[in-house]
C-alpha cells in the first residue's frame, strides 16, 4: 500500500476547497439566474436581461469572499467588484491570474459561455447548494414516481418492480401523448384518495402539457435519445448522443406532453446509460443464469449483477455480486471530488461506469481516477463496454469451474 505524504495530502485538501468555490460560484450562477428567469415570467419580458448587481446570492458572496483570499494568498490582484467576478467566470480557469488548483481537464473549462451556465456550471451547481428550478423539478418527480410505485404495489417485489418500470418509462419517452398518458393510468389506477390516479402527479412534473386541441402536431425529435430538438439546429445536444434529428406528427386527443429541464437532464439524459448497460448485457446472456437489477432498493445502485450457481440458480444465494453506478458527467474532477459508494446492498466487487463518450475526452479517465485516489476504496472505473465484456467473461469464468 502506498502511503500518503504530508505534501500529497495538503494539495488534496487545497484541491477539495477550490473546488468548493467552483461549486459556490456556479451555485450563486444557477440562483441567478432563477431570479432572472421568475423576473422575467412576472413582468412578461422577453427581451435579454443582463444579470444585475444586487441583490446577490448567499453562495455567490461567500465565493467571492473565498476567492479574495485565494487571490491574496497567491499575490494575485482579485476582481474589483462583482462585474468582474462575471466576466472571470467566461473565462476558462487556467486562464485566471491566480487558478484554482482543478483537474486538468476542469482547467480548461469555464462557468459561463456567454450567458449561458456551462455543464460544469450545471454539475457544479447540483452538487453544491442546488440548480435551482431543475432540481426542484427532479426532486418532485422522483418522489411522484415513488409514491406511484408504492400505492400500485402490494409487496417490496412489486413496487420494485413498478419503480424500474416507471423510471424506465421516464428514460424512454421524453415525449407523450395523452393516449399513452391514459394508457398508463390503466396499468397504475391506484389514487392516494378519490381523486384521479396518482400517475397524472408523476406526468405533471415531469412534463409540460402542450395543448393541440384535437389537430395533429408535428415536432422535430432526436431518433437516437428522442429528446425534442429546435428547428433551429441541425443535430441533438444531448451529451453523446450522435442522433439524427427528424420530423414526427403526433396525433394527440387534445394535447402532448414534453420532459421539462430538470427531469430531462437529471432522470432521462442521465438514465440512458443505465439502461443501455441492462439491455446490452440482458442480450448477451440471454437465459444464462445471471440476474440483473436495474436500480435495487429503488435506486441505491444503478446495476446490479448476481451471478447464479449454474448447478443451483437459487437468486437467494448468489455465487458472487457485483455493483456498478453509471455517471455521466462532464467534469471528472467535480465528479471525483463528489462521487461516494452506497454500500447498502452487499457487492463482491464496486464498478463506477463512464459512458463511451466521456472516455474519448482526452485525460478524462486519468483525471478522474487521481481524483478518486484514496476517497472511494475498491471501486474500480471503466467504460460501459469494457464492464460488459467483464461480466460476460466472469460468467465463463464460473460456469467453466
């Protein structure tokens, strides 16, 4: 085992508190803007609105703060006033007079482009106090799908099984119509009183009602993760998504419904990998032996892998058990400095899964595993096909004993 030196373990901590200043200015960024946008919707202005100087968020002033005396100590001249904080925070942070002690790859990001919150800025503002707005949207479909799973289910099994369902419905179908809507409250008729089923809560929020009044509609969505996309651009944004964008009509009976920001980004976007891993691995060991668990104990892992005795496939008693949570983030060093392992659910062995276009990322996955170094023991990192040709081969493995 290689022991830590004083040195090593003083640049971790200089790293851990820069990066909290990363996550205080984008936090203060996201409430920011949050003001900016209710502002907006109150006086039904729809011309740009620049950021204002006051009154400004709490994380925002304590960045600042923190940011003087990271400048001072460094004999660095800080910015002079608020203004100048915002134009620092276009710029990218190995460009700063004085950097903040960031992954390499964090380095070379920034917190705005234009006026616009970057993905770092967005993860950051996440794990830190919250991304206003988005997250809220997160959180109240999170727990209306919970809740749907719970009063449709009469065992754990079943509500386990309603939530992998739900969610994967989620993950599926960024866009609904309300026949499908009506569908689905068929298979979930359960209601917390007398009132509508509880499902209608999950698709109020998570998703935006737009109503046709009977007409067909025709929106323009990505064939690949089938997010709607702009007639103004010529491919999806969604990160590592090569999908093609095409025209498709919809014939509602009076309306559709489309994922809003936060349960697109945070449930949807981030989910695909999630479920590409299962159903990769479902085809691959098509009634072999092994049991696979999306989201067990609703959500404690992203993936989980039994491998059975091939002699005595009992599930209650596995030969071996592992672990895998898929993240797809930007900014590996964020990740790293947040990323935690839930051990309630006993694994042999611990996988963190990066989707293939994070390992494209040049010094992604080194930046990522230095960062992990010493916080998060036995987990090991890798792309999403390399764990699935180690499942596979593990399964070989046990079944060739």
């Amino acid at each position: 085992m290689r022991l830590i030196t004083t040195s090593e373990s003083a640049a971790t901590t200089k790293r851990g508190l820069d990066y909290l200043i990363l996550t205080l200015l984008a936090s203060g960024l996201a409430e920011i803007a949050r003001r900016r946008h209710t502002s907006d919707r109150a006086t039904g202005s729809r011309r740009h609105v620049p950021y204002r100087p006051l009154p400004l968020p709490d994380a925002w002033r304590e960045a600042s703060a923190r940011l003087w005396w990271h400048y001072h100590e460094a004999g660095k001249v800080p910015p002079a006033d608020d203004f100048e904080l915002l134009e620092l925070c276009r710029t990218a942070f190995d460009k700063w007079d004085a950097p903040l002690e960031l992954s390499p790859v964090d380095r070379q990001s920034s917190l705005l482009d234009g006026d616009e919150m970057t993905d770092l800025a967005t993860e950051a503002a996440r794990a830190g106090t919250r991304d206003p707005g988005a997250r809220f949207a997160e959180e109240q479909a999170y727990d209306a799908l919970v809740t749907t799973a719970e009063l449709n289910g009469t065992s754990e099994e079943d509500i386990q099984r309603n939530y992998v369902r739900l969610r994967r419905c989620l993950i599926e179908h960024p866009v609904v119509t309300d026949n499908e809507v009506r569908k689905l409250m068929k298979v979930f008729p359960a209601s917390a009183t007398q009132a509508q089923p509880v499902v209608l809560q999950l698709i109020d929020s998570a998703y935006e009602r737009h109503v046709t009044g009977g007409a067909p509609v025709t929106i323009r969505i990505c064939g690949d993760c089938g997010n709607l996309v702009s007639y103004s651009s010529d491919r999806c944004g969604t990160p590592g998504c090569v999908g093609q964008p095409y025209a498709d009509t919809l014939r509602p009976l009076d309306a559709y419904y489309v994922q809003n920001r936060g349960v697109r980004k945070y449930i949807h976007d981030a989910g695909r990998l999630d479920v590409r891993l299962h159903d990769s691995l479902q085809r691959d060991l098509l009634d072999e032996p092994v049991l696979l668990e999306l989201w067990p104990g609703r959500d404690t892992l992203d993936l989980l892998v039994s491998f059975l005795d091939p002699d005595n496939p009992d599930p209650a008693h596995p030969v071996e058990v592992w672990g895998a949570d898929g993240k797809d983030h930007a900014a590996p060093g964020l990740l790293g400095a947040r990323f935690t392992w839930n051990s309630r659910i006993p694994c042999d062995r611990k996988f963190l899964v990066l989707p293939e276009h994070r390992l494209d990322q040049p010094n992604y996955l080194v930046d990522l595993v230095t960062t992990l170094e010493g916080r998060v023991p036995d987990v090991r990192v890798m792309g999403e096909k390399d764990f699935a040709k180690r499942v596979v081969r593990h399964w070989r493995e046990i079944r060739s004993r």
